[in-house]
C-alpha cells in the first residue's frame, strides 16, 4: 500500500508551479533590473527611438485635441495593463464616450511599438553592444503576440474598474485592482519575450508564459509585485495636468523617464526568461480519446440473398 501511495504524483494546487526542481540560474531581481538598465539606456538606438516616438505622439495627440493629462503617456511602454490605460485615456480624451471601440485601434498602434522596442531589447541584451534596426525588425513577429497579451490586459482594465466600484464601500476596491493588476502582470509579461526570441504561435506564447511565471525559486510573481505598486503609485502623480502647446518641463521629464523606466522593464524581463528557456517545460500532450472497438454487424458476412 505504501509503495502504491510513493508511486502517485502529489495533488497540486491552483497556484501551484510546474513540477519542475526549484532552478538556480534565473538572476536575482535587482541584478536582471541592473543589466535591463544597462542594456537599454547605454543604447542611443533605444533612447533615441523613445525621444522620438513620444514627440511625434504627442504632436499627433495635440492635434486632434487631447486635453489630458500628459502624465498618462508616461506608460505606452509599460507591460499591460498600465499600458492599456493610455489606450482608453486617448480614445476617451479625443473622441468622447462614443469613442471607446477606438481603444482597439489604438491598443493595435501601441502594441507594434511595444513589439519593436522589445526587439531592440532583446538584441541589446543579446549582444551587449546596443540595437539595430534589424531588432526592431526581428520585433515585428511579437506584434500578434503583444496585442494579444493588451487586449488582456484592456479586459483586466475594465475588471479592475468595476472591482474599485464593487469594492469600494468596503475599502478593497484598491486592492483588488492593484492584485489584478500584478496577476496579469505576473502571468503574461514574458509573453513577448517569447515571441521574439523563439517564434511561436500565440496560444503557444501565452501558455509557456504562463509556465515560466509559474516556476518554483523564480520569483516572478515577487518581480511583478515590486513593479505594479511603485508603477501604481506613479498613477496618482500627475505633473502637467493639461496637455496643451507648451507642457510643463516637468512633465517631459516625468514622462520620458518613465518610459525608459519601463524600457529598462523590458530588457530585464528579456534577461529573466532567457536565463529560464531551457528549463520552461512544454506543454502536456492533449489526451486523446480512447477508440471503441468497433461493434460486429448484425448482417450476415455473406451479404443479401439475391433472388
């Protein structure tokens, strides 16, 4: 009886990881975050792009009347959700309440910019010596990936709002949208990582991200928590209230150092699941049915009669 008991996988919990040992190669959380700095702000291909990019948004923003606030910009670059709140604030901001399906469209521009600066990213952490063009061309096939893991990240957007209502009276509202936040943070945000570094097919992507975040000794879910709070903080701090001709320099400030904040995220996420590839388990095989034999017939073997 006892050796029967031995032979049997333990139960595991909704929560529980892989089975899988604890591993020893992923880095520590402030090492990764350390060379995620390293490897994106000593390149001026990344930094230049981010100058760039937030300078012709905020023209184009501008121009078709955004009124605000600035400090919202300063998350395009952020994993989802943050960065699914710019999506809704510029869809609102521009086009009203009747504007809210243009979030998609929008969440679809962000997202291939989100994809190309993860390419870069990765090359720069690859290589140690910057990024190229031919990163941000490598980037292109996690757009499917990133727009995916943004519309997740749009649908817990709108969950975290109706969790701050329901909640609310009771005082948890907050909470409970700060523990949504660092779930899909936690569980999706090697997703792109994945696309870029090894091909795969969405649904592919999004399960072996969910595995890697899972894996026991990584401490992943500690690195999304010591990046939702700080981040969520940032929330609440809005330099630069209106987004007019003139923003405050203050509010330049704050925005373009956010999002190479959120670039440095980046290539530290890169850094961490690189470390773990080889030790991702693939996905279980799907069982297959079980084929019945097949019943004899009941007509006899040599067939009708013929008359």
């Amino acid at each position: 009886m006892s050796d029967r008991r031995a032979a049997q996988p333990p139960r595991r919990g909704l929560f529980s990881g892989p089975s899988v040992p604890p591993m020893g190669s992923m880095p520590r959380i402030r090492t990764a975050f350390t060379r995620g700095v390293v490897a994106t702000w000593s390149s001026t291909v990344i930094v230049g792009a981010v100058l760039v990019w937030l300078l012709v948004e905020w023209l184009v923003v501008v121009a078709l009347g955004y009124p605000g606030p600035m400090a919202l910009l300063a998350h395009i670059l952020a994993p989802p959700p943050f960065s699914t709140i710019p999506d809704s604030s510029l869809a609102v901001g521009v086009f009203g309440l009747g504007g809210q399906p243009l979030i998609f469209p929008i969440a679809a521009v962000h997202a291939l910019w989100q994809s190309l600066m993860m390419g870069m990213a990765i090359e720069s952490v690859e290589t140690g010596s910057g990024a190229s063009r031919w990163g941000a061309v490598r980037g292109l096939r996690a757009f499917p990936t990133t727009l995916a893991v943004r519309v997740i990240g749009l649908m817990a957007l709108l969950a975290s709002e109706l969790l701050s209502v329901l909640g609310g009276s009771l005082g948890i509202g907050l909470l409970a949208r700060i523990g949504l936040f660092v779930i899909v943070a936690w569980l999706f945000s090697f997703a792109p990582v994945i696309a870029v570094s090894e091909g795969r097919r969405v649904l592919d992507c999004l399960g072996r991200s969910i595995r890697a975040a899972r894996m026991p000794g990584s401490g992943n879910l500690t690195f999304a928590v010591l990046y939702v709070i700080p981040v969520f903080a940032t929330l609440f701090a809005s330099p630069g209230v209106s987004l007019d001709v003139n923003p405050a320099f203050t509010a330049w400030i704050f925005v373009v150092g956010v999002n190479l904040l959120h670039t440095a995220v980046l290539g530290a996420l890169a850094i961490r699941y690189l470390a773990i590839a080889d030790e991702v388990p693939e996905a279980a095989p799907r069982r297959t049915s079980t084929t019945q034999p097949a019943k004899p017939s009941s007509r006899p073997s040599g067939g009708r009669r013929r008359r």
